[in-house]
C-alpha cells in the first residue's frame, strides 16, 4: 500500500511538474526546474529500493520460519 501510494504521488508530482515546466516557466527556469525533477525522480526511485529490500527480507525470513521444525 506505502509503495502504490509512493508511486502515485510521484506520478502526480511528475507530471504537475512537468505541466508547470512546459507552459509556466520561463526557459532557463525551466532548464533547472527539469534538472530537479530528475533529481528527485532519482530520489524517489531509490526510496522504492529500499522499501523493496526490507520487503524481499521479510518473505525470506516468512519463508525459512515456514520451512524450520518447531519441534
């Protein structure tokens, strides 16, 4: 659910980003305006990486437990 709402803003910032850039701004401004946006799409990029990583460990560890004897 943390991903999906993850991905759904940054789809949303993404493009009010990008409608603001193409018709608002001026050139230069938008130059840097788009070189942001890069850089934050990066960041965002990253962040589902390392919600992924804990995600992948979690069913690891889920499917071991599952596996071991309690016995």
């Amino acid at each position: 659910m943390a991903q999906f709402l993850l991905v759904l803003s940054g789809v949303l910032l993404g493009t009010a980003a990008t409608l603001l850039i193409e018709f608002l701004l001026p050139r230069r401004a938008a130059e840097k305006a788009e070189a942001a946006t890069d850089a934050s799409r990066e960041i965002h990029e990253t962040s589902l990486q390392l919600l992924r990583e804990p995600q992948l460990l979690l069913a690891r560890v889920q499917a071991e437990l599952r596996q071991r004897p309690w016995w």
